[in-house]
C-alpha cells in the first residue's frame, strides 16, 4: 500500500482530525498555529470545531507528542 504524506483529499473528502488523549499533553501548541482558529484548549480538554477545520494539517505537523492524526473517510 503506497501512503501520500500529507493524504491526498478529493471533492467531497469528510477530514476528520482525532485526538489521542493519553498522549495529549494539553500544550496548546496546535491551538496556536490553526488558521481557522478550529482548536480551543479549555482546562484540560481540546475541543476540535471539525466544520471550521480548513484541513492544512498544521495542528497534526506540529504536536511535539504526535497525539493528533488526521483521517480522511
């Protein structure tokens, strides 16, 4: 199986981005680098708005644990 890196989206493509909870470290990193300002860090609890996500994978690129992934459906 050949794996495009970033995934390669088609028209109608659903993007989904997931959380991995016991990795998440709750740093904010990728609260501060979304450009659609999709992610909120409210205590300890990312909240991911996956209607405003413009799908650039700029959240997923930069978590220093890797707790996020992107997954196109």
């Amino acid at each position: 199986m050949v794996r495009i890196h970033p995934p390669l989206l088609l028209r109608g493509d659903e993007v989904l981005i997931l959380v991995n909870r016991y990795k998440c470290g709750y740093c904010g990193t990728c609260v501060g680098v979304c450009p659609s300002n999709a992610l909120d860090l409210i205590e300890l609890w990312l909240e991911i708005d996956q209607d405003s996500c413009s799908d650039c994978r700029s959240c997923v690129d930069v978590c220093p644990v890797g707790a996020l992934a992107m997954e196109v459906e």
